[in-house]
C-alpha cells in the first residue's frame, strides 16, 4: 500500500516536474497575464472609486451654505467659489500654516484665527474685508499700534517675502477659506477650549 503510494508519488513528481520546467520557461502560463489584467482592472477601479469618493466628500462638504461667509462687519455675506476655497487653503498651508495651523497662534494663544478673537479685535476681523486688511497693514487688537515689522504682511513684504506672490485675490481667497473653516470645523478651528 504505501510502497505503491510512493511510487505514485514518484510518477507524479516526474509528470509534475516535466510540466515545471515547461512552465517556468514560460511565465505566462503559472501567471496568465488575463489574471494581471484583471487584478490591475480590480485594483484601478477601487482606486478610482476611492480617489472619487474623497473629492465628492470635500465637494459635499464645503457646499455653498458652508462657503457663504461675513464679507464686512456691516453683516453682508458672500459666497465664495469651491476654487477661491481650495486656493485659499493651498496658500494658508503655505504662507500661514507654520504659525496657524488649524486656527492657532503658535506664540499667542489668545489672538488665535478662532471666531471669538477674531470678533474682539478693532474694527472685527471675522470678516473677509477685516482680514484682508490685517494681511495688508496687521495692528494690536485694538486697532492701534501697527505691528507689520512683527507680521507678515505686504506692508512688510520686504522683510517677509513669500508675501510678495500673494496677489489682492489670494489675500481673499485666504480670508475666505480662514471664515469657511470656522463654520465648517466648529469649536475646533483656533486653540482647544478649557
Ligand atoms: C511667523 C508666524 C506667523 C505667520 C507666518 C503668520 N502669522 Fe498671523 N499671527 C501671528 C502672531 C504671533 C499673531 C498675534 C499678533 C498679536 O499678538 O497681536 C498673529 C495674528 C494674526 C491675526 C489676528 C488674530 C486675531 O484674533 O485678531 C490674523 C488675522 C492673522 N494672524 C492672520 C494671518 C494670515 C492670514 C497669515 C498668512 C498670510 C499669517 N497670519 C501668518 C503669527 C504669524
């Protein structure tokens, strides 16, 4: 019995062995390239459903009710377009992130970007004329000392240069998108609350 198992063996190892070498000459046949298709065709899809869903999610996010913000402290709103958003977002990351990163102040927590501090300074900065104007010329809270050689700004674009490139439509775009996020992260946006 087992001597005739072993010989079995034997006869298939060989067969087997004579089917290997064939078929490691040809790669094709252990991996059929319809089987690499298909896989590729799998994982491309799910790829793309993935990517897809993300855009969709941030486009659904950001909807035109999150996107209508305060244009002056007179109370008038505008909406700004789902591009102004995302270029505003790309040039805060960039000229703004490193000290502001989600609505912080990294030296001065109290003069954060979150919707209170921004509602306390002299004239309100919650409000895209408002911040605008800081990028352009940023003073104290109250309005009264200039403090462009300590901010970034095109006041001080001289000695802080990457505000060079920011052109009167990217300092809206960032007020725009510094508004939008504090409707649309909430209590988040700015120094976490005690
Ligand atoms: C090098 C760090 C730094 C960078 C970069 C920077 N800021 Fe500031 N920002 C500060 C500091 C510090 C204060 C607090 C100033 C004060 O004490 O009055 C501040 C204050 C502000 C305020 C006032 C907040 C309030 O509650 O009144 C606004 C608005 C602001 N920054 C916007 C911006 C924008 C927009 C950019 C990018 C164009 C920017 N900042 C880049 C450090 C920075």
């Amino acid at each position: 019995m087992k001597k005739n198992t072993s010989n079995l063996i034997n006869v298939d190892d060989k067969t087997f062995q004579g089917e290997k070498t064939i078929t490691v000459s040809s790669p094709q046949k252990l991996f059929p390239s319809s089987r690499i298709l298909k896989f590729s065709l799998f994982t491309a899809t799910v790829l793309s459903l993935f990517l897809l869903t993300s855009v969709t999610t941030v486009a659904q996010d950001v909807n035109d009710v999150l996107r209508t913000v305060a244009a002056n402290p007179q109370g008038e709103e505008v909406t700004i377009s789902l591009n102004q958003y995302r270029m505003g977002r790309k040039l805060f990351n960039v000229s703004c992130g490193g000290c502001h990163a989600g609505g912080i102040t990294k030296t001065s927590e109290t003069v954060s970007l979150s919707a209170e501090d921004l509602a306390k300074a002299v004239p309100k900065r919650n409000n895209i004329e408002g911040l605008v104007s800081y990028m352009k010329n940023p003073t104290t809270t109250d309005g009264k000392i200039d403090i462009s050689i300590l901010h970034p700004s095109k006041m001080s674009q001289d000695m802080f240069t990457y505000m060079r490139r920011l052109s009167e439509e990217d300092l809206l775009a960032i007020a725009g998108y510094i508004l939008v996020e504090i409707k649309r992260v909430g209590k988040q946006w700015g120094p976490t609350k005690k």
